[in-house]
C-alpha cells in the first residue's frame, strides 16, 4: 500500500532561481535590457501561471494575469524597494491580476483545478476535497510556502500579512491536510502501532466513509503514537504534488516579450500599468483587501458615543432656550 514520502520545497522542473539570479533579472530590467524581460519569463512565468490558475481556475484568465504581471514588472521596476524580494513581488503582481479580474467579473474564487486520474484516486479525492475546504488565505500560504517554496517572510509579503502570520496559518493548513489524509494512510498501514485505531478500522473494507474519516482524524490529532506515524509517513508537500501542475500556453512567451519591447505596444503598457498603479512603500501592489480596510470606517467606542449624545443633548438645550445657553461658557470635559 503507497506511504506518502517526505516532501520538497518546490515542483521539479521549475527553473532554480537564487537570489543572487533575481539580483541580476532587477539590475537588468532596470538597465531595460531587450533581453530582461525573456530572462525573467524563463525564470518565473511557469511558477506564476501555476498559482494564477489554482487561484482563478480559468486558463485563459491565468495566463492574461501573467502577461499583464510581468509586464507590469518590467515597467515599474523601480517601485520594488528591495531587490531581493523580486519573487515575492512577482507573485503578489500575479495574484493582484488574478483578483482584479474576478472582482470586475464578479466571479467566485479558489476554485480547485480537477484531479488527472491518481494511482491513488481515494488520497488524490480526499487532498482535493480538503485544500477546497481550507479558507482562501490558508491554501493560498500552504501552497506558496510548499508548493512554490517561498518563506514565511515571502508568502506573508504577498498575502499582505506579517511573517509570523503567515507562519501560524502555514501550519494549521499543514496540520488539517496532514491530518485528514493521515486517517487513510494510517487506516492501511497503523494499524499494528495502534490499538484504538485498529479497533475502529478493524472490520472495515474499502475507502473510508467521511463519518469515519473525521473519526479518525480525531483520534490522530490527539494520539501520539498515530501523530508520530503521520510524521514519518505523510507530508504536506507531497500530498499538493496530487493536485496538477498547470503549465502556461507556448504563445504566452511571446506574448509577453512582444508587449513588453514593442514601440507599436506602447499603448497597452500603458494601460496595463495604470491598471495597477497603487503600490505600498516597499512596492507592493495594494489589493482590494487590503483597500477595504484602509476605508473601512472605524468603529466608534462607547466613550465617544456617549460624547456624541452629550453634545447633541445640549445642542437640543440650546434650540429650546432659544440661544440662550449660548452665552455659558463652553462643555468642559474633565480630565
């Protein structure tokens, strides 16, 4: 029966990219190099069209979220504050795009891709069912952090959260997913290491119902012998390899290359970039989260309610005396 092996931290096949190769894509796209923009598609376009479709689900809308990220890359260049986080901000473009559009559309989010046919459909089914039952956020840092091997520090800068944010989330999301998909693994292969799960498995055949899953992964959460066996035998990173690398169209490449360098193209530079011109002070795209909370109006404490009603009890004083409260001198509040 399969184990789940220990996991990576990226998906083979993808470029390796250093830091000291993002510190020469920057140098060169601030130079405008003819060539950056080839380098920095070559270096990142598959990672990013990867997350843009786990994100929206749609090929087309995907790859048009690319091609206007990286294109906003090569022109606002300068507004990445350090040139070190180039990935982070990469994907942060990608991910503003991808949101720009389902908002305008008003299309729902974080819908999963389907699932190719598994050597192991019933693990295969049950990590599809369970990244679409995490909230957007948390799958969104389990995948940047496994998936696509950013740090905490670098998956937080592009969901706009703190590093220790990011981390926390990071686990939970790793804990449930490892979790649920331990209840199958370790109701095939734990059973001799545990005798409460095997009395619970002990007369079942087949795939597990969902009852017994969650059963389960109850027991598991709170065992420490079948927590020892989920860690040697199951991981998080391998579990997400089950869900289908997406890969950008051919046409993309010189999609992006033809917008970026083209004088005829100057237009839709423009357009792309004034499309996403609000960015923090590192750089960083502001996404409409985090617009909503910058408008969102505070909410007024008692204290300040309470003064509200003073003033306007008074106010009412003033209109039936008929003024002459005017002539008192001002409330004073005590100190």
């Amino acid at each position: 029966m399969p184990v789940v092996p220990a996991g990576r931290e990226s998906v083979p096949g993808w470029p390796t990219v250093d830091r000291a190769d993002d510190q020469e894509l920057v140098e060169a796209l601030r130079r405008v190099d003819a060539d950056a923009p080839a380098k920095l598609f070559d270096s990142y376009a598959e990672r990013l069209y990867d997350y843009a479709f786990s994100l929206a689900g749609e090929r087309d809308l995907a790859a048009d979220a690319v091609h206007d990220g990286l294109v906003t890359a090569q022109g606002c260049v300068e507004r990445l504050k350090e040139p070190g986080r180039l990935r982070a901000w990469l994907y942060a473009l990608a991910r503003f795009q991808v949101q720009s559009r389902l908002a305008h559309r008003n299309t729902p989010t974080q819908q999963l891709p389907d699932l190719e046919e598994q050597a192991d459909p019933e693990l295969a089914d049950l990590v599809h069912e369970t990244l679409g039952d995490l909230g957007g956020t948390e799958r969104e840092v389990l995948e940047l952090s496994l998936r696509h091997g950013l740090t905490p520090s670098e998956a937080g800068a592009v969901l706009a959260l703190t590093s220790r944010q990011a981390a926390a989330k990071l686990g939970r999301a790793r804990d449930h997913l490892e979790i649920a998909a331990a209840a199958v693994v370790l109701a095939r292969t734990g059973r001799a290491h545990c005798p409460d799960l095997s009395a619970m498995v002990d007369s079942w055949e087949g795939p597990l119902t969902p009852l017994l899953r969650r059963r389960l992964s109850g027991h598991i959460g709170g065992c420490e012998v079948c927590t020892e066996g989920r860690h040697r035998q199951v991981s998080a990173g391998r579990l997400l390899d089950m869900v289908p690398v997406a890969f950008p169209p051919i046409s993309l490449r010189r999609r992006v290359i033809d917008t970026c360098l083209s004088p005829d193209r100057g237009a839709t530079r423009t357009l792309i970039m004034d499309r996403g011109d609000t960015f923090d002070r590192a750089g960083f795209p502001v996404t409409t989260e985090r617009r909503s909370r910058r408008r969102r109006p505070r909410r007024l404490t008692p204290v300040v309610l309470a003064g509200a009603a003073v003033l306007a009890a008074t106010a009412a004083m003033v209109m039936i005396n008929g003024g002459k409260a005017a002539n008192n001198t001002a409330l004073q509040f005590a100190p």
